[in-house]
C-alpha cells in the first residue's frame, strides 16, 4: 500500500503541474482589436488565421474579410448581407438580391452567387469545399448542399476521351 507521504508527493506535484498549465495557457492569449469603425460589426467567425464577418457600414451592411494581415470588403451595394461564415480562404454569406436572400460564395477571388429563385436561402456555413444553408421550397425550410463541380476532372475525361478516339481512328 502506498504510504501518505508519497501520495502527498504526487498531488503536490500534479497541483504545480496543472497550476504552471494553467499560468502558460492564460499568458500565450494577446486580444487585437479587427476593426475600429463608427457602426455595427457582428457574426465574427474564424479559420485558421482568416476572419469573415458582417458589418453596418452606415447605410447596409457588407462583408469583411481579414487575412490575418489586413481587411478587405467583399460586398459594396444597398442592401443586406448576414450570416458569415469562413473554411480557409472561401467565405460564404447571404445577401438580398431584390427579391429574397441567396447565399454567396468568395473564393478568394471573386464573388460567386450559389442560389437564384424567388424564396429566401440562409445562414450558409461551409467546411473545406462543402457549403451548407437552408432555403424556403415554397411550403416550408430545407437543406441544401452545395459542392463544386468536378471541372479539372471533367476536362481530364474529355480530354481521355479523344485520345481514345484517335487512336481507335
Ligand atoms: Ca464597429
Ligand atoms: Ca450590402
Ligand atoms: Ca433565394
Ligand atoms: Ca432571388
């Protein structure tokens, strides 16, 4: 049986153990302030270093995206963008598009509009290539699923294909 004093060894050393953890968790935490504006900022989220959210430049709100160096502002119209969301460097969002909501795509080059029809499509979220949202189908809400088309691999196929063709000709 082990004797009280080598117990109270152990527990001793397991509370410094936990106490240093703790102390050099808490100190490696440094708070930057993103954005320094007049209006309303919200709905941060985060992926890796990169940062999307949406803010109320005074007249709508828009979409802004840090890349852990600097902020740029995707959406520039008058109406309503909300909902952010961010994998990598692709952010997603929904805007009004005159009608009712659709959701965005930044690929980290341009804007691409994932969904055009006449009932609203919300909160998207998106992991790696995968985008997600909910979407009115005339009765009530349901799921949707966004993933990109396979162009490289389709170019591939087609490519193959005359080959094939011109070596049977
Ligand atoms: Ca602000
Ligand atoms: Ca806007
Ligand atoms: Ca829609
Ligand atoms: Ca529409």
């Amino acid at each position: 049986m082990m004797n009280w004093k080598k117990l109270t060894a152990i527990a001793t050393a397991l509370l410094i153990i936990a106490a240093v953890t703790t102390t050099a968790h808490a100190a490696t935490w440094t708070v930057t302030q993103l954005t320094s504006n007049d209006y309303n900022d919200g709905n941060p989220h985060v992926s890796g270093s990169n940062v999307v959210w949406y803010g109320d430049n005074g007249n709508d709100s828009e979409i802004f995206f840090y890349d852990g160096t600097s902020t740029t502002q995707l959406t520039n119209n008058s109406c309503c963008e909300y909902t952010s969301d961010v994998s990598g460097s692709n952010a997603v969002w929904y805007g009004w598009d005159g009608n009712d909501y659709e959701i965005f795509l930044w690929d980290g080059t341009e804007i691409i509009q994932l969904t055009d029809n006449d009932y609203d499509d919300k909160d998207p979220q998106i992991d790696g290539d995968v985008i997600v949202w909910y979407g009115y189908d005339g009765g009530d809400n349901e799921i949707f699923m966004a993933t990109p088309e396979p162009a490289a691999l389709s170019l591939l196929a087609v490519g193959g294909l005359a080959l094939l063709r011109r070596r049977r000709s």
